[in-house]
C-alpha cells in the first residue's frame, strides 16, 4: 500500500462526516459538544494524526505560546492560578510561559515587554501596576488579558477581575460586629485596584463603623509578612485585628503573634483573602475568602482563545469572593 504520508485534519473530517472547521475546534476543545470532541478525537487517535507545531504557526501567524505574566509567586495562590491556567491552555492547544514579576512594578514592565518581543500570541497578567504606563502599548502588539483588576485605557482583549472592594466591606463588617476599633489592613501592593481602591473602600468604612484603621504594605514571602507585622505588634498602641489581603501575608501574622506570645483569636484576630488549603489547616484555622478559582481559569482561558480566534475583545467579567468564616476571627480582648 502507498504510504499517503501523515494523517490531516481533512483525513478526520472525512472520517468522521464534520467539517474541517469543526474538527479544529473539537481538537481544541472549543465550541462543541463533548460527544463530539470525543468522537474527533477518537477519530485522531485511531488515524494516527500528530498536531504539526511548525505548520500550524506558517499557516495562522502564531507561535501557539500564551505568557502568564505573575505579580509574585511568592504567593501560593497566584502559583495555583498560574499553573491552572497552564492546564487549562494546554487544553486549548496552547503552551504557557510562566513569568514572575516579584512583586516590582518596574520588572513587571520590562517582563511584558520581552514576552511581547518573543512574540507570545497573548499576554494574561495578574498586574501589579495595573496604572503602568507601557500597557496601552503591550496591548496594541498581543492579545492583552488581566486577571484581579481592570488595566484602565488600556484596550485589553478580556479583563476578570475581583470584587475586592465587597469581600473587604465584609471583612470590615464582621470586624467591627466582633468589637475591634483598631484594625490594620495589609496589602501585597501600594498599588490598589483602580476601579475601587482598597484604601478608599477602608478609609470610607472606617468613618462610618467608627474604628480605626491603618493600611501598610507587606510582601507575600514568609519572612517578610512576618517582619511587617512584629513591627505593628511591637508598636505602643497595636491593632486588635488584622485584615490581610492574602492568606499568604496571614501566615506572617500568625508567625509573629507566636514570636510574641500572642493567642488567635484570644488577644488578636485575624482575616486572610484566597483561601489557600493549608489555611483551614492552621491552629486556629484561618477566617479567609475564597474565589470561584475554576470559573476564573475557565473565563480567562475562554476569553483568550475567543480574542485569538476572532480579533473581538469581550465584556469584563467581575468575580466575588465567598466568606469561610473560622476561627481566627473572634471578639475583641476584653469584649467577651
């Protein structure tokens, strides 16, 4: 028998009555139904066809790598968004180049310029400076996706971003409901979200619950979160609660409230963001908020592959936290 050479995706769409159109999409995972995606790609495998990278990009321009551009690893749960995302353009045919911007406004700007120079189809960013000034620009040369906050003037292709400002109204509530009148809120970034700045959102609580609050800075690492908050405890007059914007910088807490003798939520109560798994784990389990991660992943991977695909940007997508109230959240000392 002739050899007739590698199998195409003519060759499935003969076999299995689609269109080739149809099948590309299958093979994708897009578009069609999972009785016809499995049927396509029972089709593949029998005939043996293997995807040709090289021939893809001559025929559709792209190089099939998508940059996931991270504001800091150091964070567990951008590490776990980041590698789901992975995943989840693996399913769509595509590969991901995992960047770290360490937490630095500046790296982050020459980061997103060199994956745009190595011509990733797309850019997905978690920003840290979601104000800075090169995104219009890394716009206009890729497929621009932001995740948590809005890139404002930007013209990106897809933005998901986070409710902050309700899981932060929540927290304060249930705060202030417990008898704490003076809360520290720490934050990864001095940079907040520009469609509802966390320190506006504080500042306007603040008045109207009558507490005080500070908002500080603190890293996503360990070591550093910790340094941040044995500073505050040390101080003279130290917050009775902590709201930290990360589970990741909750965990710093909890290591200086142990360095100094201090009981959760006895003598100091304390609220993460995220939700990470160890978090329910911790002695006492940490009162947190988590994010629809899977809903995230799936909108970001969809909104990506739509963009290009077709050249079309979609709608923002806006994403609310979900209180796991624990008990690290407790009344104010004294209060009881």
């Amino acid at each position: 028998m002739p050899d007739r050479g590698r199998p195409t995706l003519r060759d499935i769409a003969a076999d299995t009555g689609l269109s080739s159109a149809t099948v590309s999409y299958a093979l994708r995972g897009l578009h069609v139904p999972e009785n016809t995606q499995a049927r396509v790609r029972e089709s593949a495998e029998r005939l043996g066809y293997q995807v040709d990278p090289i021939a893809r990009a001559l025929a559709s321009g792209r190089t099939g790598y998508v940059g996931i551009l991270v504001g800091s690893q150091a964070d567990m749960w951008q590490q776990s968004v980041a590698s789901a995302l992975g995943r989840g353009l693996l399913g769509a045919g595509l590969h991901a180049l995992v960047v770290d911007a360490g937490n630095d406004a500046d790296l982050e700007a020459s980061l997103a310029q060199r994956l745009v120079d190595q011509r990733v189809d797309a850019l997905i960013v978690m920003p840290v400076n979601p104000r800075g000034a090169h995104w219009p620009t890394i716009a206009q040369r890729t497929v621009l996706v932001s995740i948590g906050d809005s890139l404002p003037r930007t013209g990106t292709a897809a933005e998901v971003v986070f409710d902050n400002a309700a899981g932060v109204t929540d927290a304060m509530n249930r705060l202030a409901a417990a008898g704490h009148k003076r809360i520290t809120v720490l934050t990864p970034s001095a940079v907040s979200t520009p469609d509802k700045p966390a320190e506006e959102v504080v500042k306007d609580l603040a008045e109207e619950l009558g507490v005080s609050v500070d908002v500080c800075t603190a890293p996503h690492d360990m070591q550093g979160a910790t340094e941040v908050a044995l500073a505050i405890l040390r101080g003279d007059a130290h917050p009775t609660a902590f709201l930290c914007l990360a589970d990741s910088i909750a965990f710093g807490v909890y290591a200086a409230s142990r360095e100094l003798g201090l009981r959760i939520p006895e003598d100091l109560s304390v609220v993460g963001f995220d939700d990470r798994p160890v978090s329910a784990l911790l002695t006492p389990p940490l009162a947190t908020y988590s994010w629809p991660v899977d809903d995230l992943v799936a909108e970001v991977v969809e909104r990506t592959v739509h963009s290009l695909e077709t050249g079309k940007r979609s709608r923002k997508r806006t994403l609310t936290a979900t209180p796991q109230i624990r008990a690290s959240l407790g009344q104010m000392p004294g209060a009881r």
